[in-house]
C-alpha cells in the first residue's frame, strides 16, 4: 500500500510538472508573437513623413529658422557632419536601414 500511495503521489507530481512545462511555453510563444515586429508600423513611413526629411529642407533655405531650430547655422551643422559622418555612420543590414549621419547630428543637437 506503501508503494501504490508513492507511486500515484509521483504521478501527480509528473503530471504538474508536465503541465507547468506546457503553461510556460504557451506564455512564451504568446509574447513571441508580439516581439515580431522589428520595425513599427509608425516608422515605416519615417523616409517620406519624419519630422527630419520633411523639416530640413525647409530649414536649409533659411538661415535664421535653421539657427532657431539648431542653434547653429547649417555651414557649421554640415562642418561638424563631415567631421564625424564616418564615426557615427551604421551599416544597413537585411532587416533595417541605419539613421543616417545628418539626422543623427540633427536629433542630438536638438534634445541637448
């Protein structure tokens, strides 16, 4: 009697145990499924509406928007780019395309 008690008592214990194991992958497939987006939907259309490609080159026609907006005029922005472009320069890669230099410069200068 002994053993029938402990053997149905490990059965149990298997039987939770494998449950646990199938709960716990469920959770993780759920939250895979939700880390599949690299890229947002909101920032796909950033190259044809971002703040950077619709904004700069209006600000480039003029001077004293360009100073208000960067603090600097755009002859020193582009002296600063050539003198860091190749530092701060990401390669693309098969599944997105880096920040380019000029917006990189740009973002940091306008959050200090």
């Amino acid at each position: 009697y002994d053993e029938l008690v402990y053997w149905s008592l490990e059965s149990e214990d298997d039987d939770i145990l494998l449950l646990a194991a199938v709960v716990e992958d469920e959770e993780n497939k759920r939250r895979r499924k939700h880390k599949k987006c690299w890229v947002h939907n909101i920032n796909l259309d950033q190259l044809m509406f971002g703040e950077f490609t619709t904004l700069m080159p209006h600000l480039r026609e003029d001077r004293e928007r360009f100073f208000l907006y960067f603090r600097m005029y755009p002859e020193c922005f582009d002296v600063i780019l050539d003198g860091i472009d190749e530092e701060i320069r990401k390669m693309p890669t098969n599944f997105r395309n880096p920040i380019s230099p000029a917006e990189r410069i740009a973002i940091e200068i306008n959050f200090q």
